[in-house]
C-alpha cells in the first residue's frame, strides 16, 4: 500500500516508500537539532552561574583562628584540670558543711528541748511561790491561832 502511493509537489512525484524514509529522516534531524538546542541552552545556563565569592568566608575563617589565638586554647586542657581541682576542693568543702549543717540541726533541737524544760521549770517555780505563799499564809494564820490559844490560856501575861 505504502509502495504504490505517490505525492506529487509541483510536477515532482515522490513514491511513498521514499517520503515515508524522507519523512522519518526529517523528524530524527529535527529531534536531534531540538536535544542540541536544549543542551546548549543548559550550558549557557551553567556557564551564567557565578562561582560565589569566598573572601568573606576566608576572612571569617581568619577572624575565629585569631580569637582562637588570642583565647590561647591551646592552654584549655591545663586551665580544665585545674577548674576540676577546684570544683573537687568546692565538693569536699560542701560535704564538711552538710556535715555541719547536720550537727547544727541537731543543736537546735537540744536548744528547743531545753527551751521546752526551762519553760517547765519556770512553770513549777512560779507554782512553788504560789504553794510558798500559802504555806507562809497557813504558816502564819497557824502562830496567829497559837497566840490567840496562849492568850486564851493566860489573858493576864500576855502582853
């Protein structure tokens, strides 16, 4: 069918075997120019992208090694050690004052306790003087009615 069909264009006649060939050709040197436009075009794309500048980096980059430097890290293992010395000396210190802290806990509740007798000795003291005072009371209403008996007994001598 493709064999007996024939395209004419202004007098020339083509067979239909060779415009299906022409035809085929056509469309592959057209795919092939397109994958080169667009291949070009990615390059012309990478070629427009600018390396960045990396002098502010370099300087930054030099700016922390003179901090290093002049933070003379290279001297922080020794100043470590010597922090953890003192941190130890701080720990063992905070132990001997828990231990104080303890004892002095355990002074407070003597002083309480004795703070707790004291306000009960003082209580009986101030009971005694009550009880003395009537005692003195009985004490002397007891000479009284003896006086008074020994008058009773000899109104004449008493005086």
């Amino acid at each position: 069918m493709l064999a007996d069909t024939e395209l004419n264009i202004n007098g020339t006649s083509f067979k239909g075997v060779y415009v299906a060939i022409l035809l085929s050709l056509a469309t592959t040197l057209g795919g092939g120019v397109w994958t080169a436009s667009s291949l070009y075009g990615r390059l012309e794309a990478v070629e427009g992208i600018q390396v960045p500048d990396i002098t502010p980096m370099q300087e930054k980059i030099t700016l922390i090694e003179q901090q290093l430097d002049s933070n003379d890290v290279s001297q922080l293992q020794g100043r470590l050690a010597e922090l953890g010395a003192n941190l130890k000396t701080i720990m063992e210190r905070q132990e001997k004052l828990l231990e104080l802290q303890e004892r002095v806990v355990g002074v407070e509740k003597l002083v309480t306790e004795m703070q707790v007798t004291v306000e009960k000795a003082e209580i009986a003291t101030e009971k005694a003087d009550g009880l003395t005072k009537k005692l003195d009371k009985i004490d002397k209403e007891i000479e009284n009615l003896w006086d008074g008996m020994d008058y009773l007994a000899n109104p004449i001598g008493s005086n």
